[in-house]
C-alpha cells in the first residue's frame, strides 16, 4: 500500500509528468534548398474545419512536433529570407505521427509556396503496428448492423450499432461479438478501450463492452495499436483501441439517419416449414421467417457557437451533439412445457418409462443392491431410504404414484400459480396467444472545444446511454416474473492542452465513467404461499430444476432445451461501476528528440446492495426421488436418462440444494496507476527510433472492508479441526491479519521501434517491447463476492431440505436449533455449515465450499511482442505491408490449471491409501460409500466417519473422504491464478488503396498460428472457447490450439462511387444522372473453420479421482480426458463444406476413436489442426444511390440496402462432439426431432448430431435498409 500512496502522491505533485490523450501529431525537419537545417522557424497549423490555429517551432535541429486532434489541417512555416510555405489537406489520426518535411524556398516572406496534394500513405515514423479506421469509412461499409439473434429459439433481441464491429477489417483480428474480440492471438476481451484518451472499458465484465459505448456517429475515428506499440500505451493486452469524438466547425454540419430492419428482407431459415411452425397452411412449404422489427435512428449537429451579437465563437468555440436512439418490438410465440394435470395431482404413471437405466449409455441395464431393476423416470419414495450392507436405497411408488397426502402445502400453492397445460402430451403442451417485449437503446453525447489562445486549448465531452428492455415472458403472475434492464452509464471527459513554449507540449485530461445496473423484480408476500422466515419474504421465492425435456415438468421459456426455472429472473441487486480517471503528458522537442513524459490514474469502485439469494432459491433435483444406489453403479452423470423425476420431487417439497444469505452490500475496487517516458529520435532523415519504458502499478480487486471471504486450503478450520477455512482480509477479529494476494510492484516495460526508410517508397520496420494487460477484472464477481450458502443433501439423491413448510432453517427460533445467518459473518469455519442431524442427534456437515478462493498472486498477464515488415508505396493511391507479428503471453488468468482449487485426488494421494487407479476394485471403491461394507472392510477406521472431520456424512464416498480437503468440494478459483500463457506467429499482409477515382479498396492475408495453454479470454467464466484440461496435474500437455484463432483468413473491403460522366447534351444528361453516384461496397471475410473438440471419455476417471465437473464447479473446462484417435480413420462422416441433410445424416464418425482403457488419461489433444467444422464466410454487401444537392453538393441524401450472407450460403451448427457438456461415440443415436413437415423422425441425438431444429444455428441473407442525410 506503501507503493500506491508515493505513486498518488508523485501523480498529484507532478501534473506536467502525467497518459494517453486523445491526439495525433504533425511532425517533420525544417531545411534551406542547401539541405541545412532551419531553427527557430514559426510552425503554424490550422483546423481545416474550426479555423483553430495551433502554434510551435523548430528545434535547433530543425525538428518540430505540433499535437492536434484527429481532422484535416493546414501547415505554414514562417522563416525570415524564405517565401512562407503552405501545405493543405493534412490528415492527421489519433496516436500516430504523420511526417511534414518541408524545404523552404528563398524568397520574400511576402511570398508563397502552396502544395495542395494528399499526404503519402507511407508510414516513416513509427515501428509501431496500428490500424485506423473513419467511422465515414465504417459507415459506407456493410458494417455496422443491428445485429440479433434469429434463431427460433432465442429471444434475443438486436442491439444499437456497436463501433468495435469496424475491427473487422483488420488483420489479426477476430470478431464475432463484442464477447468475442481477440487480436494477434491474444485473449479474448484483454483489448483497452479509450475515449479521448482516457479509460472507458467496462470493469463489470469486460466482455459487455456494449453497456458504455459511444455513438457511431459521434465518433471521428477508431484507432488500433496491436503491436510494438509505444510507451505511452499501456494496460492493455488484446490491442488498443482509442476513440476520437467528433468535434464542430466554423461551418454547421450533420447528419440524420435510420437503418431499418424488416424480416421482409431476409431469406427463410432453412429446414423450416413455416405451415407447420405458424399454424397456418397456406405458408405450408415455406421457409419460416421470424418477424424482425428493428430501427435504429438518429442525427448529428456540430457547429459554432454563436449566440447572436451576445458572442461569436467562430474560429474559438464550437460544438457537436449525437443522438441515437435504437428500437425494436417483438412478439414471441409462446410454448410452454407445463406440468399435466395428473402430474399436478402426484400421478407420474404417465412419465414411466419402459427404458431400464444404462441401456443408453452400456447396452445393458443395472440393477441395484436387491437385484431389481431400474427404469428411466422410475420415481421412488424418499421416505423408505435405507442402508442395506452400505448401500444406500429406495423403493419406488406404486405405480409412480405419490399419495395425495403426501404433497407438499407450500408446493401446491406453488403449483396454483403455474398456468394449466392446454394441450396434448407433457412436452410443449402450453399453447398461448404470443406476448410482446421490447428494447430501447438511447445514446446522446454533446463535445464542446474551446480556443483560449493560439497556444491553450479545451475540450469537454459528455456521453450517456441508456438500455431499457422490460424481458417480458407472457408468463402471468408471480411465478416467473422477469427483470427489466435497465443500466445507465455516463462517460465524461475535460482535456486541457497548452503549447507552453513552441517545443514544450502539456497536456491533461480528466474524466469520470459511471454505470448503473439495477436487477429486481415485483414484490410478492411469501407468507400467502405458507413460507416464512426468509430474509427477503417480499419477494417470490425462486426454483431451479423443474423440467426434465425428456418427459416433462415445468418449463416457461420458450425453448425446450432450457427454463425449468420459477420466481425472479434476475439477480435481485444493484450494481454501480464508478470509475474517475485522470492522466496528463509533456512533449518537449530537443534536437532530434521528441521527448514525452506522462503518465495516467484510474480508481474504480463497485458498490452493490443485493438480496440475491434472499428470498430462497431451491434447486430442485429428479435424484431426490431416484434410487441412490444408481450412483453407486455410475449411473449419477447419466442424466437425464435415470431414475427419479424432478417435479415429482418439488410436489413432495424435497430441495436438493437451497442457496440462501441475508441482504448484504459491500464494495469492490481496485486502482491502476502508470507512468512512462519515450523518446523519438530521429537518427538520419531517413532513420527514426522509438524508445522507452513505461510502469505500472495495479492492485488487485479488494473489498472496502474485508468481507469478502478467500477459501483457503492450509489454514485450520475451527469447527472441524483440520485444514480448509475460510479467511477475510485485513486485521481484527474475525480476519486473516493478511492480505489475500499481493500486488506485482515490477510491471517495468522496455519498448523499442525502428522506421528505416529504404528508399523513397520502402520503409522498414520493426520493433520489440513487452506490456502488461489490466490485472483481472470484476466479471460480475460482486454478484458473489460476500458469503453465500450453498446447503445441500448429505449424499447423492439425499435432499438438503425434506419438506418446504418448516421454513428457512437459519432463521432465528428455527426447528432445527442451526445458528442464524448475520452479515457479515467472520468465522473462518463457516463452511461447511451444519445442514442436518444424524440417528444419534450429532450434527452434519455435508460438504460445503466456499464461493472463490483468491490467488495469492495477482501479478497482471505480461505479453512480449515483436514484429518485422516492410512497406512499399506501389503508387500514390496504393500501399502494400507485410509484417511477421509475433508475441507470448504469460500469466494470464487461468483457474482450470488451479490443481489446488480442484481439491482432488493424485496417484500419490492413492497410493498412501493403499489404492490403484489400474485396479477394477479399487476404483469401484472410490465411488463407494464410506458406510458399505467393501469399504470398511479396508479402512475399518472409516466405521467412525469423525475420523475424517466430526459431521462427515456415512452416505459420503470414498474418494471424497480422502480429497485434501474432505469438507469441500472444487473452490473456484477468482483473480487468478496467473498460470495460462499464449503463443502466436502470423504473416500478416495488408493492402491499402486510398479513394481516389471512385475506388477504396482494403484487403487483407493472415497466416498465423496460435496456441494457448489455460486461458482464452480475460476471464474463464462465461467466455467464448474455454480451454479443455486433460490431467490438471501434469500442465505442460494442455497447451492446445486455441478455440479463437484462424490460421487462414482473408479480407476484403471496399467501395466504389461511380462516377459523373461528360455530357454534352440533353440525352447523355439524363444518362449521367442515371450512372453516376451510386455506391457498391462490400466486406468479404473467409477463414478458417471452428475447431472441433475430441471427445470426453467415458471410462469414469475425473470422477473417481473427484476431478469431474460435478465434483468441481470450478472447473469449466476442466475435469476431462478423451478418447484416443485410431489411425486411418476420418473423424467425419461428410464434409462440413459439402450440403448434406442434418436432419439423416450424422457429421462425425464414432469408428475415428476408442475411448482411454479403464484409470488412463486419454493421449488425444483437446483440438486437431485437421478436424474443423464448416468455413462460414463472412459475405456482406451494400448497393445504394447518393443524390447530391446545394452548391458543390454539400447537401447528400444516401438510400441503400444492405445484406449479410449475400449469397445465403446454408450454415450449420456445430455438430455434438465434445466439450463441457458434450456427446461421445457411444451417445446413443436416436430419431425423435420433427422434419420441417412436422413428421417426427428426424435426428435428435448422436455423436455429431447436427441440430437443425426449426433452423438452429442457421444464419441466412438478412437484410437492412439504410437512410442517411448528411449536410
């Protein structure tokens, strides 16, 4: 903390010492026609839109450096004996130097010397790769869409245009989503977003980027730094991506627009039968179209300020507002899985399966400890669970009945609120008129510059947006009730710039992002349902685990692969984001050298006042009536095709698990703070080298008072006496008297870069450096991060909570003597919490862990990164590069390599309990319980489970009995820990054409290859391409293809405006004016296919060594290992790129593998290079008319249409292969989905089953119409 209080301090006492801003600079070398250098000449450089006037001067070596915003200007230099040399239309980007060399002319001062030509596209200054991108370029391309989900099953809803879709264009990049941004290999959402200059990227979850965006239209220019990128630049991994808001001008200008979406022009989804979906036999034998309303609307005003005779503010003072404001209405058709009238009545006799359990999985059925055989959805009575030899059974109801005194009172009141089914079966059997829901975007910004003096300039910029979407569900009434979005974020910014003396620059900005999320939901009084003693009873409780899609139950989207779900839809919690940031910088010209100093602060906070949880939320599981012996048998993972049913086990009131806390608040908040220096030096006219160093000091994200607890896996827990407690951070009673990690003080970082200049039209470049990324980010961590509980049954299939009318069991006076739950609770042994009592009355303890476990490292991920290019201008117009761009990552967040925080078995830990995995009995017995007797007959001490901990369940198995930390299960790892590392190697080759003659052309090559090990966005929770870990334990063999990359990938852009023909009468007239202005543009994207996974094995490995997903929530792409590839064979049945019918034809081919022989990890690697899925080309255009008016058509109205998939190529889903929740080549084929006539007996299951179910993963043509005025 030391560190951070000298580096404020440092900050605040040294304001002309401070980062970024939103700038670009005109440079260059003064010289006579002799070629000596000039010093002390008069550099003036003029707005060619304001008319502001920026002043400087050369150094004694004729070297000059003036700071401007991005736009177009004017250069003049003044030198006496010379003629004044003029040079227009100067286009200067933000973060890049653009090279003016100028050789005066001898003459009187009275004279001049004009060139009026554009600027060269030779790149001389920098070793730096960057990129920019107009958002006039960006719009005139099929860009920016209003893009949204057809998919049939989806609810999703389109989105305001998003100004990271123009990262597309570039080289390195891959773009599917804001969600899915990964630059030059590296992970995905480690990109830094600045708005004039200053840090505006979401710290909630990086990936949501969307939620405090700027307008398209307000922005002037998006530039990109991706590597080699100077000192300046820093905290940012994935690229550096710098916004540039628009300003006014001495001349009023703006825009007006509406881009307008109407499934009218999109084709139909294929494998759709729009008769069957619509109901309507007329449409019979078409292709269904999901309606698409979407608008998306606004303008644009920039100008003067002129208020009359009161002030004039040309030439001084201007301004420039943005609005927009996006749209959209649907209606959903609604289809409900909703529970029969004889399961509302306890009768399952419908749902019985004739199935026995494992014929799916093995060709034979098990049977239980009596020898009785088990059905499929077979549902038992929990109240005959006994011990028979150990193990642990039920007997089924009579003819799947449950008596009616049996039922649940709180479930039946439950139950009254659920709509009745209308139709027939227990699947999609709730037929309703469709409900309607909405979103509303509304962005508006206003940016105002102001000239103090030739030498003193300031800017203020504003920018707020607004999300509102109700998340209407047709559902009436309380049982389901959604939660509105509604999130406020405001970006501002104040920058100050001052020309202290012609070679001294100062800059300094400030600024503030705030972001509000609300979450909450109707008030409902849970007493009226005979609840009571939870602590938010004005909320209607929450239910999870309702719907089995096989044979019914509860399921209120309309989706039937999801829902199951009552009570609130959201997270019952109010979330802020408040982020102030400052920075500053010096540029001093001295000689050759342009020196800058500078450096930049961002504190940010996450205040959040929650009842999540507090209203009870009760997971309900069909094990709770299943036969426990199943798992005993390996049929737990199974599901769904195992015994048991789940709205059969709410009807009795049984609650697998209950999650449950009293209302908290708290605040989360770390700070970041950098410095540097750099220097430009420019060695010969035709040499320049870049160097500096740059630091920085991140702390990690903390709690303002230490409440947020850290499982700890060394530290003895009170209750229980042995290792595994929970700390919390600080000092005083009840903390750790610690720190939960500590914060990296080296983040030093060299950067170099070199410009040779060949010849006239070839540059070398170069460069290396190394640069840290932002230490790991919040990812909605403050929805979790003080203490919940997480209470479940002590065994499989035994349920915490046997009843729902006894009330919360941690309120005070509760029937079961627990201790109630206070906030904040400080115990170090507050898991596992006591969750029942056993035949003796003594206290249990099921296992129970903690929310995270906090790395003790919180040193932010560290890129070294390196490229070599030249450049060529082949003519005036037209610029060609290539580059090698490499780096290597390390220290990535990567908590599927934590092997800590699996808390799982080693062949170490076997061998010291006498185990091994190669034996068919020993294994048997790590999955055993602890009360059978083959497992006391070799460990007789486990007779007295205290021998373990006090409270340890006898219906626990073995191998969690001998986990490390027997109490817990996996902890999820957060912050941490720094573990992954990314390899990438690319050709990179890019082609610029300039506009000119009508043409601008962009086009692009990338060969690369990139691999990770651990890591593939900035967090592993909820991101796109999860690593797949095989043996945790042995790391070096998980570096794996990353999911991301695309060794090939080619794009093209552009755009073409025909031209106005000669005419020299009336004929050719009419003709010209027919031919001319119209605009095609077009973005052309081919690459590579999606990598597709090996397959999980099935041996049952990862779950005898506790290492599997269920035993371990932490691991999301952990807990695998795969089948092994049997050479010779193709893993594919067809070829992905070829038409083939999904709904007859299987993709993959099970005979390519054979699954890892019993206690062996698998030898495959996660991803083969070879076996991808189907190329999905990226294939947009645009055709439109301009029609011009007014004096030299200052006034543009543009009308065009443009198409995504222009050819409507037919794209499938991804086929069933692997993955986290995956299929293997022993998944059971099977044919219950409709063909598109609504005849059953397509594919609906099997090793790469395709689903293309009423269009699943379909993209085809869509469409939009586009109007734009612009003056």
């Amino acid at each position: 903390m030391s560190v951070l209080k000298r580096s404020i301090c440092f900050f605040l006492l040294s304001m002309a010492a401070l980062a970024q801003s939103d700038r670009g600079t005109i440079t260059g070398e003064i010289r006579d026609p002799a070629g000596a250098v000039i010093a002390g000449a008069m550099i003036e450089v003029k707005s060619a839109d304001t008319g502001i006037v920026y002043q400087g001067g050369t150094s004694g070596t004729g070297n000059y450096v003036i700071s401007v915003p991005s736009g177009r200007y004017e250069l003049n230099v003044t030198v006496m004996g010379f003629k004044k040399y003029t040079k227009t239309n100067i286009q200067v980007s933000v973060a890049t130097d653009t090279r003016q060399d100028v050789t005066m002319e001898v003459g009187a001062a009275t004279e001049s010397v004009t060139v009026t030509e554009e600027a060269p596209l030779l790149k001389t200054e920098s070793g730096e790769v960057s990129h920019q991108v107009t958002s006039d370029d960006a719009d005139n391309l099929p860009v920016l869409t209003l893009s949204g989900s057809q998919s049939f099953f989806g609810n999703g809803f389109g989105n305001i245009r998003d100004p990271l879709a123009a990262s597309q264009l570039l080289p390195g990049v891959v773009y599917a989503t804001d969600a899915g941004l990964s630059v030059n290999g590296l992970p995905a959402s480690t990109e830094a977003i600045r708005i004039e200059g200053q840090d505006a990227t979401n710290g909630t979850w990086r990936q949501n980027t969307q939620i405090s965006q700027s307008g398209m239209d307000a922005i002037q220019e998006v530039s990109v730094q991706t590597s080699n990128f100077a000192a300046e630049y820093g905290q940012a991994g994935g690229g550096y991506f710098n916004y540039t808001m628009k300003s006014g001008s001495n001349q009023f200008h703006g825009s007006a627009y509406i881009y307008f979406v109407n499934e009218a022009l999109n084709a139909g989804l294929p494998f759709t039968d729009a008769g069957v979906i619509t109901g309507n036999s007329q449409k019979a034998g078409e292709l269904y179209r999901p309606v698409q309303r979407r608008f998306d609307y606004g303008g644009t005003i920039g100008g003067p300020i002129h208020l009359g005779k009161i002030y004039d503010g040309r030439n001084k003072s201007f301004f420039f507002f943005n609005f927009e404001r996006f749209q959209e209405n649907k209606s959903f058709p609604i289809t409900w899985t909703l529970p029969t009238d004889a399961y509302r009545n306890g009768d399952f006799s419908g749902a019985a399966s004739p199935l026995p359990v494992g014929v799916i999985q093995t060709g034979a059925p098990v049977f239980d400890a009596l020898g009785r055989i088990m059905f499929v959805d077979q549902i038992y009575d929990p109240q005959t669970t006994r011990t028979v030899n150990g193990v642990t059974l039920r007997d089924p109801f009579p003819g799947n009945v449950i008596p009616k005194n049996r039922l649940d009172p709180v479930a039946l009141a439950i139950q009254n609120f659920i709509p009745t089914a209308n139709g027939p079966g227990a699947i999609n059997n709730g037929i309703f008129p469709p409900y309607s829901s909405y979103q509303h975007t509304t962005n508006y910004s206003f940016k105002l510059d102001h000239s103090v003096s030739p030498t003193t300039k300031l800017s203020l910029y504003f920018n707020q947006i607004l999300t509102f979407n109700p998340n209407n569900n047709g559902v009436p009434g309380p049982v389901a009730q959604p939660s509105a979005t509604d999130n406020h974020s405001y970006t501002s910014r104040i920058n100050y710039d001052q020309s202290i003396k012609p070679t001294l620059l100062l800059h300094l900005g400030i600024g503030l992002l705030y972001t509000y999320i609300p979450s909450g939901a109707p008030h409902f009084d849970q007493t009226t349902l005979g609840l009571h003693g939870y602590y938010a009873p004005n909320y209607f409780p929450s239910f999870g685990g309702l719907d089995d899609f096989l044979s019914g139950g509860v399921n209120l989207s309309s989706s039937p692969f999801g829902g199951g779900a009552l009570g609130p839809g959201g997270f019952l919690q109010d979330l802020w984001d408040e982020k102030p940031t400052a920075n500053a910088n010096l540029t001093w010209i001295k000689g050759n050298h342009t020196y800058k100093f500078g450096g930049e602060l961002m504190i940010e906070g996450f205040p959040d006042v929650s009842v999540y949880r507090s209203n009870g939320i009760f997971n309900i599981s069909k094990t709770s009536t299943g036969n426990p012996d199943e798992n005993r048998l390996g049929a737990g993972p199974w599901a769904p095709f195992t015994t048991g049913f789940a709205y059969a086990s709410f009807l009795l009131g049984q609650v697998d698990n209950l999650n449950i806390n009293p209302p908290q608040q708290s605040k989360l908040g770390s700070h970041a703070l950098g410095f540097y220096a750099q220097d430009s030096w420019k060695v010969t006219r035709k040499l320049t080298l870049d160097y500096g160093l740059r630091y920085d000091y991140l702390t990690y994200l903390k709690e303002q008072y230490g409440r947020m607890p850290s499982g700890s896996f060394n530290t003895i827990n009170p209750t229980l006496g042995r290792v595994g407690a929970t700390l919390f951070e600080g000092d005083g009673q009840g903390r750790c008297n610690c720190q939960f990690s500590h914060n990296y003080p080296w983040a030093f970082q060299p950067r170099i870069g070199f410009a040779y200049q060949v010849i006239d039209k070839t540059v070398i470049r170069g460069g290396f450096g190394i640069q840290y990324s932002a230490a790991p980010n919040n990812a909605f961590l403050s929805y979790n991060d003080i203490a919940f509980y997480s209470l479940s049954g002590p065994g499989y299939g035994i349920p915490f909570m046997s009843n729902l009318t006894g009330g919360n069991p941690f309120a005070p006076g509760n029937p079961f003597g627990n201790a109630p739950l206070v906030y904040p609770n400080f115990d170090e042994g507050i898991f596992p919490t006591r969750t029942g009592f056993d035949a003796n009355g003594n206290p249990i303890y099921t296992p129970q862990s903690p929310f995270i476990t906090i790395d003790r490292s919180s040193r932010p991920p560290r890129v070294w990164t390196w490229s070599v290019g030249v450049q060529r201008e082949v003519f005036r117009d037209l610029v060609l590069e290539a580059t090698y761009v490499g780096n290597r990552g390390v220290w990535w967040t990567a908590p599927e390599l934590d092997s800590t925080s699996y808390n799982a078995l080693q062949t170490s830990d076997l061998t010291r309990y006498g185990l091994n995995i190669n034996n068919a009995a020993d294994r048997t017995l790590l999955v055993t319980p602890i009360s059978a007797p083959e497992v006391l007959q070799r460990f007789p001490y486990l007779a007295n489970p205290a021998s373990v901990y006090n409270g340890f369940p006898t219906n626990q198995t073995l191998n969690q009995a001998i986990r490390p930390v027997p109490q817990w299960d996996g902890v999820p790892p957060f912050l941490g820990p720094p573990m992954g590392s990314t390899w990438y190697d690319a050709l990179q080759i890019k082609g610029t054409k300039r506009f000119s003659h009508g043409l601008s052309m962009q086009g692009s090559f990338t060969w690369s290859k990139n691999l990770v090990l651990g890591t593939s966005a900035e967090t592993q929770y909820f991101t796109p391409g999860t690593p797949l870990v095989n043996d945790v334990y042995n790391i070096g063999q998980n570096k794996q293809l990353s999911q991301l990359g695309a060794p090939l990938a080619t794009v093209i852009s552009g755009s073409y405006l025909t031209p106005r023909m000669r005419a020299d009468n009336g004929f050719a007239k009419s003709a010209s004016w027919i031919m001319r202005d119209w605009q095609i543009g077009a973005l052309l994207r081919y690459q590579s296919g999606q990598l597709i996974p090996s397959p999980p094995s099935s041996n049952g490995l990862t779950t005898e060594l506790a290492r599997d997903n269920n035993n371990n929530p932490a691991t999301w792409g952990g807990g695998f290992t795969f089948w092994n590839v049997v050479p010779g064979q193709n893993p594919l049945l067809v070829d992905p790129n070829s038409h083939f019918d999904p709904t007859k034809q299987l993709a993959l081919n099970p005979k390519a593998w054979v699954d890892a022989a019993p206690g062996q990890w698998g030898a495959s690697a996660p991803f083969y290079n070879n076996y991808r899925w189907q190329r999905q080309p990226v294939e947009n255009v645009n055709v439109g008319r301009n029609f011009r008016m007014g004096k030299e058509g200052r006034y543009n109205f543009q009308i065009r249409a443009e198409f995504q998939n222009i050819f409507n190529r037919v794209f499938y889903s991804a086929p069933s292969a692997g993955g986290i929740f995956a299929t293997n080549p022993n998944t059971a084929t099977q044919n219950a989905n409709p063909y598109p006539n609504g005849q059953t007996g397509a594919l609906s299951a099997g090793y790469g089953f395709v689903n293309s179910l009423n269009g699943a993963g379909a993209r085809p043509r869509s469409g939009q119409i586009v109007a734009r005025f612009t003056f």
